[in-house]
C-alpha cells in the first residue's frame, strides 16, 4: 500500500540540494569545532539574510538544543521565560530550558488563536512579585513562531508584545521550528519577523523544512552572543565537524531555498484545507495558517482512513493532527481528500 505521510514535516526527507551541499563539503579536510572557513561564510550568509551587520550564528544539532541554549543566554537561573500556554518550550521538551537556563522557570500566558495577547502579558507581568526574590523575574518573552497549533503571529502583533516586555527590561525569543512556513504565509522578511519586530535571539530551524541535522541560534544581541559562546560548548553543541552542519545551513538559506519549501508546505496545506472543509462530518479546529490542521471527526472514520494508508497522528478521541512538508505532492493531497470523501 502506498502510503501518505501526514504526521510531521520531520519525517519527510531531505531536499536533494541540501544533499548536495553536504557532499560538496565532503571534499579534504577542515579545521573543527567551528573554525572552518564554511562556518565562517555562514556568519556572512546569515547577516545578508536577516539584513543585520552584527548577527552571529550558533548551529547546533536540535531544536530543543536551539530554543533552550538561546533562551539561556539571556536568563538568568532566578529568571522566568513568559511563553503561550500552548508553547513548544513548555508541553514538548521535557524541561531543556530549566535544565540548560540553570533552573529557570517557564510560565504559560493565555490567549486566543494560541497566541498571547497584550492584556494576557500585561496581566501576566502585573501578577509578578518585582524585586521580590520570593518569586522567578521574568527576564524573557518565547514566542513560537507557528504555533503548535498552526496559527501565527502577524508582525505587527510580535512588535506590540516585545514593546511591552522591554518595558519591564525582558528581552525576547523566538523560536523558528518552522519559521520559513511563517515568512512565506506572512510575506515579510527575516529581518521584519525578528530583530526589527524587537526579537533578541533566534532558533533558525531548518531539519522541519528540508534540512539533514541543523538547526541554529541567530542572535542580534552582543551580550547574548558572548554568553553562547561557552554554553554552545559547555552542553555539548559544537559539534567538532560542523563545516556539516554549516554547509546545510547555507544551501538553506541561499537562493531562496528556504523559502521554495516552505511555500510547497503551505501551499499543500491550503489545498488540502479547502478540500475537507467541505465534506460533511470533518470539522476543521484551526486556521490553517502554515502547513499543519487539526480536524475532528468520528473516530471510526479515522480507523478507516488509517487502513486506507494515511499517516498522521490522533491528538485525542475524535481528533487528529496533518501535517504537509516541503516534499508533499498535489497527487498526493487529491488521494488524500478521495479517503476522507469515502
């Protein structure tokens, strides 16, 4: 039976030209732990991309590792992250900022869409116990950035909540599992997303959206940069051959790659939205804002459209999670909707 992967962008494969630049950096030999002159292009890569002359870039090996070692660099171990209560950082890495951030605490904010608003932050703020060391100072805004739930922050909104956490001296983060999904369903750029919306650090994914095993911290803060430079280390995240990882990292984010990807993403996804919202008993539960919905039905019907080969994960009785990726076909997304219409 053939099947249709639906379940999660990372268990598509990797786009042929990211391939590619691994086995062109294949050739003779390199310095390690980062001293390499592909690592060092990939500074330059970087700072023409998010258009900021003092960007640094930390590739590291995961996601989880991107999101807690940047959210580190900028809290200190009395110090809370303020995230969405439905954040990625909070429900699905099993406490890696808390481990790396030396104890810090992560704190859910409420909000419609998955997304915190500015009376839910300044709520949120006002509740806090400043100056007080009875409670954890919150030192760091997260934003995940599409949602876990598929939906997005527009810009405008990402720079009205920064504003409101530099007021109280927070800094922000933003993790991009699937930042490229954001950009393109957005249409703004790198820069207009992050530093110029009052964003400090990054977690540039890329393993989501076509990559082999890269992922990366792009920082616009100096403070922030000269602390990763030792915590990268000190966790085990510079990698001794990564002219690998950096080779990938610049075959992403050259040409437009990125961003190739990421529109098939979304562009499968939107088709695939307009087709089940019109078949009676499949109920949409968000605004497919990027590449992933999730949709409730009986639960019978989906026993039968596992049998019938579609691949994707039960989130709960009555409800599953779909999930397109760069490699996911128009032929594919007709058969699928022809399971779901029988």
């Amino acid at each position: 039976m053939d099947v249709i992967e639906l379940r999660s962008d990372n268990a598509a494969g990797v786009a042929p030209e990211i391939v590619e630049a691994i086995a062109a950096a294949n050739t003779g030999t390199a310095i390690a732990y980062g001293a390499d002159d592909l690592t060092e292009r990939l500074h330059d890569v970087v700072r023409e991309v998010f258009e900021h002359d003092g960007a640094r870039v930390f590739p590291v090996t995961s996601g989880t590792a991107a999101n807690a070692l940047a959210l580190s660099a900028i809290v200190p171990p009395w110090g809370a992250v303020l995230c969405h209560e439905t954040a990625h950082i909070l429900n699905s890495e099993g406490g890696a900022t808390s481990l790396l951030g030396g104890g810090a605490v992560m704190r859910g904010v409420a909000g419609d869409d998955f997304l915190m608003s500015p009376d839910s932050l300044r709520r949120a703020l006002d509740s806090v116990g400043w100056g007080d060391p009875h409670y954890s100072q919150p030192t760091a805004l997260s934003f995940t950035q599409p949602t876990d739930r598929g939906t997005i922050y527009s810009v405008d909104q990402i720079a009205a909540l920064t504003e409101i956490a530099r007021e109280r001296g927070m800094r922000s983060h933003l993790d991009g599992a699937r930042l490229a999904n954001a950009l393109v369903s957005l249409g703004c750029t790198p820069a207009e997303m992050t530093w110029k919306a009052g964003i400090d650090v990054v977690s540039l994914g890329a393993t989501k959206n076509g990559g082999l095993s890269a992922e990366a911290i792009v920082v616009f803060d100096d403070h922030a940069s000269d602390e990763l430079v030792y915590r990268t280390k000190r966790s085990g995240h510079v990698t001794s051959k990564m002219r690998y990882q950096s080779a990938q990292l610049i075959a992403y984010l050259t040409d437009d790659l990125w961003r190739r990807l990421a529109t098939n993403s979304n562009d499968r996804m939107r088709e695939l939205a307009a087709g089940l919202a019109e078949i009676d008993g499949v109920e949409l539960l968000n605004r497919p804002d990027v590449n992933m919905l999730f949709v409730r039905l009986a639960d019978e019907h989906i026993d039968r459209l596992e049998a019938a080969g579609l691949l994707f994960y039960r989130m709960g009785p009555g409800v599953i999670r779909l999930v397109t990726n760069w490699s996911t076909t128009p032929g594919e997304i007709e058969r699928a909707l022809t399971a779901f219409r029988s």
